[in-house]
C-alpha cells in the first residue's frame, strides 16, 4: 500500500487542509489577480478559511497580495504541479493504469479520475498531469516538440513560469505545420507559449498540412529556414502529443468528402501525427507534411501523449495499436472504455 495513501488513512483532516490549499493554489492560477471574495466562490469555501489558508500559504511564500489581486510566486507555480500527484491519484486506478500498460503497450499510463466529456475539472487535471511530465522531462539543450488542440494549449497556460529561474537551454518547436480556425490550438502558437514559460527559445514551421509530396520536396529544397526547422523536430528529445477522434480531425483538416466518407466506410477511429487509423491499428490514411512522424517515434527519448474522455476511448486503442505510444495521460472515462472494447473483441 502506497504511503501517501497510509497517511490518508491515518490523519485524513490533514489531506483535507491538503486539497483546501491546493483547491486554493489551482483557482489563483485560473484567475489571476483574484481577490479573497471570488476565490471563496470559486472554491466553495468560507470567506474567514480563505483567509486563514492565504495567509499561511504568504508566510510560506506560495502566493503574492497585490493592489490588483492576488497572484502566484514562482514557487507556488511548481508546487501546484508537483503535489498534484499526491493530492489527487487515487489508489484505486493504479490496477487500471497497470492494465492499461499492458493492453496499449505503453511504457507508461497515468488514469485522471473522473470523465473528460463531463467534467471540466478532469479536462484540467490531465493537462496539469501534462505540465508536470513536460516539466520533469527536460533537461539541459532539450528539443521538445509539441502538438496542437485544446488539450495542449491546456498543458501550456498551466506550466509554470521558469523563465529567468532556470539556467537550462530549451527549444520548442511545433510537430507539424498549422491547421484549423483556431490560432490558439495551433502548435506554433503551442510551441511559442511553450517556450515563452519555459524561458527556452523556438522556431516556428510556416507550412501547413496536406500539401502534395512533390511541393513538400520543393520546400524543402528552395526554403532553408523550413529545412532547419524540421531538423529540430527530427531531433526533439521530447514529444509531447494528443491523440483525437478521427471524424473531429478530418472536419478540421477539410479532408475532401470522399475520403471522409471511405474513412467511415472503413472503420477509422483515431487520428494522431496525420494518421488516421481503424481500430486494429491499420492506416488507412496519412496527410503529408512537414515534421514528425510516426516512424520518428522510436527515436524521441521522452513521447508523452494526452487524450481522455469516454468518447476518446477507441481513438487510443486504434492509435496506439498503430504505434503511437509513449507516457499516455488518460481518464478513467476512456480507460473503462478501452477495457470494454477489448473485453468485446
């Protein structure tokens, strides 16, 4: 029995002081700069606990009082991810996690509790699970490449601010080039905030998705700067994707009506890298870009991969089957529903 888990049993009001504070912790970084009323709403807590916790948590440094509102130091930023573990891994899914290992091959799976597709607090806790991994896997002169999608804007808004406070040399680059509306989920938006909180430098690729292979030759060959940008990415140490549904993923990369109608024709589920894969594992589809691939995976010393929710549960299953494997960070949402389709199969 793990030890945090003894002292749960034996001294509980202390864990409760716990998660108060980290509760605490969790809505300044949110809210920032916040004031001592809309944090006890946000928490649900008394007004006079609030003030007791704040002013413990001022002595010890974690949190800054400013005219605007209250805000986080530094050391507040990484305690916040560092003791998330010990908060909030419950027990009882390391069964799963070890399970989970085993069936999707991964060299490791980390279970959020609860459910993506209902609760924003898990949304939030597996890219706080994110952040903490990333943070732990870069060292000195680390290429850490980074993916797009809400989950991983997620991860970035919740790293903390390292710029200034490491001497480490960190550069961010995206996997691939920009797809979709949204500026914000893009992975160059993606990889520079990245760097921006990590105090690191990045490079940016300026190409997007799905260009003919011939037009990529040509790129590569009359733009050096894209050349010696996706060098970068063929050299990152650290990966740090997501993996999604594959309908989700073919509206936002426009693929044409008929291939999106022989995908479901197909059975594809899952979309990771550009790859779209059936529920065996086969690809049945890849876009051409720029960057990273499946093949460069094996190369990546640290590949971690995010994706939760019940409705995601077949689109892990596919693309891990495919190859895409690494440190996943899930739910128990989509990790019952793995265990479910396997159990079928």
């Amino acid at each position: 029995m793990r030890d945090d888990y003894l002292l749960l049993i034996l001294v509980p009001e202390l864990i409760q002081v716990a998660q108060e504070r980290y509760s605490i912790l969790q809505q300044i970084s949110e809210l920032k700069p916040v004031g001592r009323h809309l944090l006890a709403v946000s928490t649900k807590l008394s007004e006079i606990t609030i003030r007791t916790h704040l002013t413990i948590m001022k002595e010890q440094g974690l949190i800054e009082i400013h005219p605007s509102g209250i805000t986080l130091s530094r050391k507040g930023e990484t305690l916040l991810l560092s003791f998330f573990d010990a908060l909030y891994k419950d027990p009882t899914v390391e069964e799963m996690e070890e399970e989970l290992t085993k069936i999707l091959s991964m060299e490791k799976v980390i279970v959020i509790k609860g459910d993506s597709n209902s609760s924003k607090d898990t949304q939030k806790n597996i890219g706080y699970q994110m952040a903490y991994e990333l943070t732990r896997a870069i060292r000195d002169d680390s290429i850490v490449a980074v993916g797009g999608g809400p989950i991983l804007s997620r991860m970035t808004e919740l790293l903390p601010q390292l710029a200034d406070s490491s001497s480490m040399k960190v550069t961010v680059v995206p996997v691939r080039g920009g797809f979709g509306a949204e500026i914000g989920y893009q992975a160059n938006m993606i990889a520079a905030k990245t760097a921006k909180k990590l105090g690191g430098n990045y490079k940016l690729l300026h190409v997007p998705d799905g260009i003919s292979p011939n037009l990529i030759r040509r790129i590569r060959e009359e733009v050096p700067d894209t050349a010696e940008v996706e060098s970068l990415i063929h050299r990152a140490d650290v990966l740090a994707i997501s993996i999604e549904n594959a309908r989700d993923m073919a509206k936002i990369h426009k693929l044409p009506l008929h291939v999106c109608e022989r995908l479901h024709d197909e059975g594809v589920c899952g979309e990771a890298l550009g790859l779209y894969a059936d529920i065996n594992g086969k690809i049945r589809y890849q876009m051409y870009n720029l960057g990273l691939s499946s093949d460069d995976l094996q190369s990546v010393s640290h590949v971690l991969i995010a994706a939760g929710g019940k409705n995601k549960g077949k689109a892990i299953l596919a693309m891990a089957r495919a190859g895409v494997r690494g440190v996943l960070i899930t739910d128990e949402g989509a990790g019952k529903q793995i265990l479910s389709l396997v159990k079928k199969q």
